[in-house]
C-alpha cells in the first residue's frame, strides 16, 4: 500500500486506483461544494464527463480526479478548482 | 514510428481496437490515442498493466478472450513498430489538414503536467463511444449519487466499491451487469429500478432470436441477480434522493405505462449510494466541429451518418461504435472491423479483406444493429419523467440550474436546448452540457434527437499547452513527415489558466429541433 498527501494528510491507495478510487475507498463521497448552493459534490460520472470531481494536484487546480492516477507522493488539495 | 502514419485512431475501447488491429493487419501504419491508462475504453476497462495484480477485475468483465486478442495483435504491431501507441492522450481537437487530418492531444501520462502533441494522417476513425445518459430527479445532485458507468468505473479500474447498500435505476441492459459486478464484490444492491417492462421487447421477437449471444448474456446477468437475491422491479424509478451530506435514501415509486409515477405507490428505502443511467449518449465532440453529417437515432440521440463502410459525410473520417448508434460492444467491434476495411480499400492497400469475410461482416453488423433497434425501442426515456421534478430540482448541475429555470425559459419562448442556454447558462459550465443537455433538450423541444453543442475543445487544455505549441521552435513541429511529435512541456502548475470549453454554440435560432 502506498501513500498520497490529500489536504495534508497521508492517503493510502491502491497501485492503479486514480485519485477519486482512492478517496470512494476511504469512504469520502464528496470533496468540494458548488459555487452558487454551496452543495457537496464528489465523483459522478467517474469517466471524466461531469466534472463534479474537481482537485487540485500538485498544484494545478481543476483536475479530475477520476481520470488522475494516484501517484506515491502526489499532493492533493480539495475544496478547491470550483470558482476556476 | 518514424514514417508517416496511414491513420490515426482516437479511442481504443471495443470499436478502436478493432479497427486498428484490422488496419495494421491490411499493413497500414497506425497512430492510437486513449485518454484511458489500458487499453480497453469503458467498456473492457481495466487498471494500467502494473497494477493488474494488485486489482482484479477479469469476473467483472464480458468477451474478455476478445480483448485479449485484440491486445496481442496491437502488441505485435508495436514492436514490429508499425502500431504508434498513446495512451494516457487526451484528444482535444482534429481538424482538417490539406488533405488530411490533424488531431491535437496532450499527453498526461505526467498528470498534471500536460505536453502537447499533434498527429497527423491522410486518415482519421474516431471510435469515442459514449457515455451514461442521465435525466434529472430531486437529489440527484447529493455525493453518493452516481451514474452507473461511474460505478462501474470505479469497480473495474480501481477495485472499489462506493457503497455498501445501493440502489439502481434507468432503463436499458447495462442495469444488469453493474448490478451483478456490485454484488459480486459484495455490495448489498437493494433494488435495480427498470423503467421499462420486459414484455416491451415481446414487441420485436425477430431481432432477439437472430442473436442468441445477447440473449444469453442477458440470462447470464439476470441468474446472477437471482443468486445474489438482488430484486428487480419492472417499470419503476427511482423518482427522488434523500440526504444531506451524502445520499441516505432513495424514493421508488411504481410508473404508469407513460412514465409518470403511479400515485400512492412510492416507497422510500435507505441506501448509501446509489446508480442511474438512461442509456447512453454518443461522445460526438470531435466529430461535430468536423462538419459530419449527423442523423437522428432510434434511442433519441442524433448519431453520425455513416455509408455502408462506416465513412462519415467528410472524405476520410470514418466512425465505429457507439458515435454511429449506441449498440454494445460486440457490435462495435465489428464496425471497427468494418471502418478499417474501407479505409483499406480507399488507401489502396495491398492486403484488403477477402469479399465473402467483408460480406459476413455487414451481415453481422446489420443483425446487431437490428437488436440494438429493438433494444432502443424497448427501454426508451418515460415520456412522463419530468413529472418527477420539482421547480427547485437541479437540472445544469455545473451552474446549478433548475427545473424551474428552464420552465420559465421555454414559457418565455426557448424552443431547444440551445436558446434555454443563452437565457439561464444551462449547459454553461465546466461539463458544457454533457450531463444536462439530453434533459434539457427533453424538456424545452418538442420533437427531434437531441443533437449536442459543438464544442471546439473537447477537453480543457491549459493555455500554457497551447502556447508551447505556437512557439515551439521549427524543427520539432509536425509535418507531413513526422508522424507525430511531443512539441514541448508544460507544467499546469506554472501555467495553470485553463482552456476550459470554447464553444460556438451560439444558440442560433434558425435551427428547428427536428
């Protein structure tokens, strides 16, 4: 098992699981709120059509994280990407 | 590769596959490009190579002795070199190039760090398949809510499972199998809601009896239900989603033969999360803006026009999959196979296929499209689902949109999906429309298949990307007889403005919905 700091804390996943694979297995659904509701979203489409999955890695904002592959090391910060 | 390619192929799930390996095997050079980290698209998706150990996939998937196939054939073809491999390339835009065709990509196998490159070939398939067609209901905008495909996804390329407790609904047979991968990894799935009645496909008895594999991989899907104790309930829905920060309940209600929900017949059923699919629609986004003609499909889609040999309206783009027609991986295969076949003959290669194996191909096509006819007929959209909605239901998840809006924008005289954009941003947002555009076309125009917006940018690119390649230095751009080549990288990070998705779709007033 090897591990990713997301919001920076350690992450562990699965060689082959993307970003959002290894935040549904740990049990978080949702991991960034809408501009205009303010409502929860995470993962939806999980193929990288919807965009609901938005995270920063590495410090690149709007990501999607169902179509990262989690990398050993890798910094994700969530909450964010939404207003860009 | 280091001599010009024939053809570029841009998708390699079921479709691609198929029509690159018949190219290469009639002796053409051939560029693939997936955005995926395997081969296999959506369907035979599977975990990058290395990691396929670590996450076993191979019970959850159909036709797999296929797909092995078709990954050895490549293989061969890639170290004989012929075969120029690019996964992890997201293709953004393919343009007209002289006389053929320039596909723009960025690769991310580096993610997020993105290096732009361009491929160009006299030829271009696009096999881009297709993704889950969702309508909107009360909460189904709460985490916990997914499509199916997510769900599958999710299980196929990661292993993971997002619930404990689910429930399904939609219409159409892909219900099936994600319901019996979910409780084969253990997943309690409470109840697959199926907006149709079986008896829909008693209505068309010719097209299931001429192909016996899909009926019974149907009856294989459906024993596994009966062994997990999964339920399924004909003609229900489910209609609304509860929860605050995830979803803790669903509402099923029974539907009257026009979808809407039969009074007094909702029930409420907690769950952790749960799945929704309404068929799929066509993935067209480098198509359209290619200027192909498009044609109205049975499912309610527009799909590309395609000859008999799967060409396009525009000399030397061809099609195969679920771009022409939503109708399952089998028969994609073999419009890949078919696809590649013409663009051996209108190359001129020296190895085309024999005309009794072409003759059988199309014979093989036009039985499965008569099912996938069949299949679109018996699981269409409830006339009625909106009768489901409230005025406050999300529709344009991305700019938070709702039913209401939309409402309003079609009293005030918005007549399709286009014109209810310019007036409540429906459609605006960073998805442009991809998940809401099916729903809103649905609820604003009164007839026709719903044709998607063009968009120019198929997938965000940073503007760093494209800066690079304008600059890049002469020499390392492509020409005619490079076939492809990594112009220069590009840290999101350093640049991170984002191209999201230019779009002309300027909501044009001329164009009728029909």
């Amino acid at each position: 098992m090897t591990e990713m700091i997301v919001d920076g804390r350690p992450l562990p996943f699965v060689e082959g699981q993307t970003v959002a694979a290894a935040l549904v297995a740990t049990g978080r659904l949702a991991w960034r709120t809408t501009r205009v509701g303010h409502r929860p979203r995470g993962v939806f489409c999980g193929i990288g059509v919807c965009f609901d999955c938005l995270v920063t890695v590495d410090g690149a904002p709007g990501q999607r994280a169902c179509l990262v592959p989690a990398r050993p090391g890798m910094t994700v910060t969530t909450g964010e990407g939404d207003d860009d | 590769m280091t001599d010009p390619a024939d053809l570029i192929v841009v998708g390699a799930g079921p479709a691609g596959l198929a029509a690159a390996a018949t190219a290469l095997a009639g002796g053409l050079r051939v560029v693939l490009l997936d955005s995926g980290t395997a081969l296999g698209g959506q369907y035979w998706r599977h975990p990058p190579e290395h990691a396929r150990a670590a996450v076993p996939t191979d019970d959850l998937h159909h036709g797999l002795d296929r797909y092995r196939a078709l990954c050895k054939a490549l293989a061969q073809h890639r170290t004989s070199g012929r075969l120029d491999l690019r996964l992890e390339h997201h293709v953004w835009s393919a343009v007209r190039d002289g006389d053929g065709f320039a596909v723009h990509a960025v690769d991310r196998h580096e993610a997020p760090r993105e290096t732009a490159v361009v491929v160009r070939a006299p030829r271009l398939l696009v096999a881009t398949g297709a993704y889950d067609r969702q309508l909107p209901f009360p909460g189904w905008d709460l985490p916990g809510v997914l499509t199916i495909g997510g769900l599958q996804a999710l299980l196929k390329g990661g292993g993971v499972a997002a619930g404990s407790r689910v429930a399904l609904g939609g219409t159409g047979p892909f219900l099936l199998p994600v319901a019996a991968g979910l409780a084969a990894r253990g997943v309690e799935v409470v109840e697959v809601c199926e907006a149709a009645h079986p008896r829909a496909w008693l209505r068309h008895p010719g097209p299931l009896l001429r192909n016996p594999g899909k009926w019974a991989e149907g009856a294989g899907y459906a024993a596994a239900l009966v062994r997990h104790r999964v339920p399924l309930r004909p003609r229900a829905a489910i209609v609304a989603a509860e929860g605050g920060e995830r979803v803790t309940a669903v509402r099923i209600a029974s539907l009257a033969p026009d979808g809407s929900p039969r009074p007094g017949t909702e029930r409420r059923v907690e769950v952790d999360a749960v799945g929704v699919g309404w068929g799929f629609a066509p993935q067209l986004d480098l198509l359209v803006p290619l200027g192909c003609a498009l044609t109205d499909g049975v499912d309610g889609n527009a799909v590309v026009a395609v000859d008999e040999g799967m060409r396009t309206t525009v000399p030397g783009l061809y099609t195969a999959g679920e771009t022409c027609g939503v109708g399952g991986a089998a028969l994609a295969v073999n419009e890949g196979r078919l696809a590649a076949a013409s663009v051996l003959a209108d190359s001129r290669a020296t190895r085309v296929p024999a005309d009794k194996h072409l003759a059988a191909l199309r014979s093989a096509v036009a039985r499965q499209r008569a099912f996938a006819r069949a299949m679109a007929l018996a699981h269409p959209l409830p006339p009625a689902w909106s009768s489901w909605l409230t005025d406050e239901t999300v529709v344009c998840r991305c700019e938070e949109v709702t039913a209401g809006a939309i409402r309003s924008a079609r009293a005030d005289g918005a007549h399709d999906h286009r014109q209810v954009k310019q007036l409540t941003r429906a459609g605006m947002g960073w998805c442009q429309g991809r998940m809401c555009g099916p729903a809103v076309h649905c609820l604003t125009a009164r007839r026709g298949a719903y044709e998607p917006a063009e968009r120019l940018v198929a997938t965000p690119v940073t503007l760093g990307a494209l800066a690079d390649l304008d600059e890049a230095p002469a020499g390392t751009t492509c020409t005619a007889d490079t076939a492809c080549t990594a112009v220069t990288a590009c840290t999101a990070g350093t640049t991170g403005t984002v191209c999201t998705q230019a779009s002309t779709d300027n909501g044009e007033t001329d164009k009728e919905c029909s």
